[in-house]
C-alpha cells in the first residue's frame, strides 16, 4: 500500500499541493497546445500558398524550356546547362517555438545575378527558363521550410496532447480522489474524536 495515501494531514498536504500542480501543468500544457496549433495552421495556409506557386511557377518554366529547346536544339540547351553552378551557400538556422525549434532556411542566389551565358547564342526563351527556375528553387527553399517546421509542430502537438490528457484524465482525477477520501477520513476521526470527548466529559 502506497504510505501517501495514508489519511493523516501530512498526506493531505502532499496531495493537494500535487493536485494544485498537475492543474497548472494542464492549463500550461493547454495553452502550449493552443499555441502550436495556431502555429501549425498558419504555416499550412503558408505552405498552400507556396505549393501553388511552384506549381504554376513549374509550368511557365518547363514551357519556355521548351520554347528554347525547339528554337535551339535540346543538345545546346544542355550544354549550357552545365554551365549553371550548384547551389551550396544554403545556411540552416531555428527559432523556438514554445520550446520547438524551427528551422530557418536561407541561401544567397547565385544565378540570379549576371548573365550565366552570351546573349549571341541563347534566345530570349531560355533566359525566362533560367528566370522561372530561379524562382521556383526560391519557393522550394521555402516550401521545405515550412513543411519541416510544421512536421516538427505536429510531432510536438501530439506529445503535449498525450502528456495533457495522462494529466486530465489520470493524474488529477486520482489526486483529485485521493483528497477527498483523505478530507473525508480525518473529518471522520475529529467527529469520533468529538463524540469521544463529549462522552467523557459527560461522564465525569
């Protein structure tokens, strides 16, 4: 038998005092709950927005893709391609939210500067290709920003919903109990003890 749920003040004591905390760790586990939640849903709204552009983004560039293959030849058009230098200036850093780290994602463009080939043997195509790429690599940096943010925020939303509802729905309900039977043990012995006395006194 658990000595803590023995009906003396000292239990009593002990018990309310963690009933009192287990409820203030539930509205704050409630409120972080909330938080995330809003969070997680503008981040939503965000990322459907960025998905939508890369989408259209997608098919104006595969189209002037297309456009400068034909004007060109698909086998220039790729052999400029390589010219086009590999993305690595992207730099990660985070923000807490609520105590959930948030990715920060930024790079420094750097096709989107000076020409990256001669205007005498491209056409006007290809430079919209190159444009809408950029753009589109500019949205996906985006887009995994805030899918990774909101994948860590869900993660997270369900840890706090599963620690709330333990709290809830186990640990106070048990505390919450376990006080009113110890309320009800010691309210019973005073009156014992009353009666006791009273009966004694009457005696002498």
């Amino acid at each position: 038998m658990d000595p803590n749920t023995f009906p003396t003040k000292g239990n009593l004591m002990l018990a309310q005092n963690t009933l009192r905390m287990s409820k203030q760790g539930y509205e704050l586990l409630d409120k972080k709950r909330n938080v995330l939640i809003r969070e997680i849903m503008e981040l939503n709204d965000k990322a459907k927005e960025v998905q939508a552009s890369i989408d259209r983004v997608f098919t104006e560039a595969y189209r002037a893709l297309q456009k400068a293959n034909i004007k060109m030849g698909i086998t220039n058009v790729e052999g400029l391609s390589y010219g086009v230098p590999h993305e690595n200036s992207v730099a990660i850093r985070t923000r807490s939210v609520m105590g959930v780290e948030i990715p920060l994602v930024s790079y420094e463009n750097t096709t989107g500067g000076a020409p990256l080939f001669g205007m005498g043997q491209t056409t006007s195509d290809l430079d919209v290709a190159l444009h809408k790429f950029n753009h589109v690599k500019d949205l996906i940096v985006q887009l995994s920003m805030l899918e990774n943010a909101a994948y860590r925020l869900a993660i997270s939303i369900k840890k706090t919903q599963k620690r709330a509802n333990a709290l809830k729905n186990v640990t106070i309900p048990r505390y919450a109990a376990l006080v009113k039977s110890i309320q009800e043990t010691l309210e019973e012995r005073e009156r014992d003890e009353f009666t006791r006395l009273k009966v004694i006194k009457s005696k002498r």
